[in-house]
C-alpha cells in the first residue's frame, strides 16, 4: 500500500511539472536541451531524495509523454542526458545513503552504551547503605523488600499488587500504573491502577518493540512518537534475558521522576519476581535446602543486573557437641533479617546477607561474637570460625561454599 502511495505522488509531481513546462515552455517543453528543463529538474530532485525508483518512473514517464505527443520515442541524445543526470543523482544518493545508514547505526550502537553507562553509574556495585543514603525515600530499600516479600511469596498476586500499588504510590510517587505479563499471544494485562487508561496502540508498540530490543528502562523522552499516557516501562527480565513483566507507568510525581527512582523501582520489581523462577531444572547445586539456594539464586540475578552486591557469611564449627550448634543456630535464624536466609549443614551455618556488602557482613559477625561469648564465654571464639563469601555474578563462588560445606 506505501509503495502504491509512492507511486501514485510521484507521477503527481512528475505530472505537475510536465504542466507547467508545457505552460511555461509551449511545444517545447519535452526537449531536455531547453534551459532550464523543469521536468529534469525535477526527476534529479527526487532521485537525490528517493534513489532509483522516482527515477524509473520519470524515465519511462517521460518516453510515454514523448510517443503520445511527438508519435515518436525521444532522440538518442535526450535519452542519454537523462540517463547522465540520473546515473550521477542515483550515485549521489547511495554513497550518502550508505553514509546515513552508517551513521544511523554508529548513534544506535552509541545510545545503547550511553543508556549501559548510565545505568552502571547509578546502579552498578552499590550496596543497600549507599542505596539508602543515595535515593530519597521515605523507607529504606531493605524495608520497602521486607515489606512486600511476604505477599509475593505468598502466591496470593492480587494481594501482592494492592500492596505493591500502596508502596510505589508512598515512596515514589507513581500514581497509576499497569503490569503485563509476556505470553506466546503477547502481552496480557494482569493489573492495573482504577485510574489506568490504554495507552495509544503506536505508542505501545514502540515502547514494546524499545524495551524488547534494549532490554532497559524507556521514559516517554526516548519516543519518536507523542507518548501521551505513558512515562515509562521498566522491564523484568527472566531467565535467558527474556522479558517475564513489563511495568507501564502511566502518571507519577514530577519531584520522583529520576532515572534513580525509575532504577530503584527495577530493582525492587526484579528481586520480588525473582521469586516465582524455579531454579530445579538448572544445573544449580544445592547447598543445604532448596529455598536457601532460591534465595542465593535471586542475590546473584541482583548482582548480575544491577551490581548490588550481598554477601554469604560462613559459620563453621569445630568440635561443639550438636545440642549446642543446635542453640547457636538458633541464635543466628532468630537475628537475621525478613530477607537473609539461612540454613544449617553439617558442622556449620550458612547466613545469606541480601543488600549487604563485606563491611555489613563484618558487622554481623561482630554481633555475633559478642553473643556467643557472653552466652558461653570466651573459649567458643577457638570453635568457631567465620568466613565471608561475597556474591559473585557467576556461580564460581559456590565452589567456595560447597568447599566449606566439605571441609
């Protein structure tokens, strides 16, 4: 249908200065060697701007005007000066053509670094205390976590949403929003804020067709088209770096619209979804339960998407009868966090320490000397032993723990 379209206004414009040379030059007006011919003019004009297909069709326009009105084809020579101005207006176009494209592709390629460097430079090896001391927000990232974990594992999505929609509305400002979830038809609403409306269906292809081919966050600024009803779309992004979710945020505060906040709000979106992956099928070892190693799962996708970095402390006993590594176990489960995990082996405990770097590791393996001394005194610091395993992109840190775990 576009190229029809094409067609039909070229041989519109063709026409028009067919008629106005013939107005302009009388009988004349077909011969190329009067000066200036218009209709030359004109087929160069579009051949710079379109390449060889305006060019055919004022070729072969011009020989059908030519046998109409003079009963005969045109001369040799006005044969050969359209086809000199033609062939230099066609070589014109493809060594520019080829240059644009060229160009095209360099700012491509461009955009996409600056949009990897940006996000590395907010996000990439932050822990959750620079977190919280960077981003402007009523509650703290860890508690904003805490806070909606306990829905999303729940299974019970609808509730996770309401609560989901209590938090984005309360600490960053975002006011009506729309979660889709990818299927083999598409997209498929699955919730969505009262105040919601669709976005127009051009808008929502190019902001589908932007994320899918960037796999990052798309604010309404990074449109070609008039993005009315749209802010922007943060992915989430599943195994195989494939989209699972798309969060269509529709109207949010000015004072919270910063790359920053649209950051965290990916990152909080990422780790709770991280939860609904299974991990059973993959090539993953398990240390000393299925659910602990869930939890790792989701700290290593943290650290390999964003840079937030978590830690693993190692607690290995040695010689302590099992009544009391049961106690010291117990201590440990009963002082940790709604999101570090932890799980007993044989000989020692496993602490995962999500959002939490090597220094707030320490931290925690200070509090728990402290205890263990003032519980059993001084001589439990020759049977116990702490290690701090930081938690790596790629899984070459499990080889560290599954060697304590041995040992």
């Amino acid at each position: 249908m576009i190229v029809i379209i094409r067609i039909l206004e070229y041989l519109i414009i063709y026409g028009s200065a067919l008629i106005f040379s013939k107005l302009t030059l009388g009988n004349n007006f077909l011969f190329l060697n009067y000066q200036p011919n218009l209709y030359l003019l004109t087929v160069l004009g579009l051949t710079l701007y379109q390449g060889i297909t305006p060019f055919v069709i004022g070729f072969v326009l011009y020989g059908a005007v030519h046998y109409y009105t003079a009963k005969s084809l045109p001369s040799e020579e006005k044969i050969r000066t359209l086809l000199i101005f033609g062939s230099v207006a066609l070589l014109f176009f493809y060594v520019y053509t080829r240059k644009a494209t060229q160009l095209s592709e360099e700012l491509d390629y461009l955009k996409k670094k600056l949009e990897e460097l940006l996000r590395n430079f907010y996000i990439l090896k932050v822990s959750y205390d620079q977190i919280s001391k960077r981003y402007i927000l009523h509650m703290p990232l860890r508690i904003i976590l805490e806070r909606l974990k306990k829905e999303f594992v729940s299974g019970q999505i609808n509730k996770a949403m309401e609560e989901l929609n209590h938090v984005l509305l309360n600490e960053f400002g975002v006011k009506s929003f729309a979660f889709h979830r990818k299927s083999s038809f598409g997209y498929e609403l699955i919730y969505s804020t009262e105040n919601y409306k669709d976005i127009p269906k051009e808008v929502w292809n190019e902001v589908i067709e932007k994320v899918e081919s960037n796999l990052c966050i798309v604010k309404s600024a990074d449109l070609r088209l008039e993005s009315m009803g749209f802010m922007s779309c943060i992915p989430i992004i599943g195994e195989d770096d494939n989209i699972d979710y798309v969060l269509i945020i529709q109207d949010m505060m000015f004072k919270y619209y910063t790359l920053e906040n649209l950051q965290l709000i990916w990152i909080t979106l990422s780790y709770l979804f991280s939860q609904y992956e299974d991990y059973k099928n993959k090539d993953i070892p398990i240390l000393c339960s299925e659910d602990f190693t869930k939890e790792l799962m989701s700290s290593i996708k943290l650290k390999s998407s964003f840079g937030v970095e978590s830690s693993v402390v190692v607690v290995q006993f040695s010689n302590l009868p099992a009544d009391i590594m049961e106690e010291l176990y117990k201590f440990i489960k009963k002082n940790t966090r709604v999101l570090d995990a932890v799980c007993m082996y044989e000989g020692g405990v496993f602490c995962l320490l999500p959002l939490t770097d090597s220094l707030g590791a320490e931290g925690f393996i200070n509090r728990l000397k402290t205890h263990f001394k003032n519980y059993l005194g001084v001589w439990i610091d020759e049977r116990v032993n702490y290690s701090i395993v930081p938690v790596s992109a790629d899984l070459k840190f499990m080889e560290e723990l599954l060697g304590w775990k041995a040992s």
